[in-house]
C-alpha cells in the first residue's frame, strides 16, 4: 500500500474558469501562508498560460492524501 499527498492549487482565471494547479509530496512542514505566498507570487508572475487567459485570483488550496492498494502486478 503506498501512501501518496497532492497539494492542489485552484485558482480562478480571466474568464473565471477553474484552473487547478498540482504538486506531488509537498513538504509536511509547508504552512498556509507559504501556500498563499506561492499563489500570489504565481498571480503575479503570470506563469502559466490558460485558454481563459491569465490567473487572476486565489480560490483555495487542499492537500490531497491518497492510498493506493496494488492488487496484482508491480
């Protein structure tokens, strides 16, 4: 059984879709206001590219813990 944690960052964009961004095994000492940071700092550096165009806001941020359980195979 493997144990895996997600850190999702959802933002609102231009055209005010949802656009998620995803991390795999954020650190476990991370804090909320250093999520906030990153968002803003993402906002404002206008790094990614959406068909809705630019990030514009902040909607929230979740860590996502997720077990997988192998059945057969590796």
């Amino acid at each position: 059984m493997a144990v895996k944690q997600t850190l999702r960052m959802n933002f609102l964009n231009a055209a005010g879709k949802s656009v998620t961004i995803s991390l795999d095994n954020p650190k476990d000492d991370l804090t909320s206001a250093a999520v906030q940071t990153a968002m803003d700092t993402v906002i404002a550096k206008n790094i990614f590219i959406t068909s809705g165009g630019d990030l514009v806001s902040k909607v929230k941020a979740t860590i996502v813990d997720t077990t997988d359980t192998v059945l057969f195979g590796d």
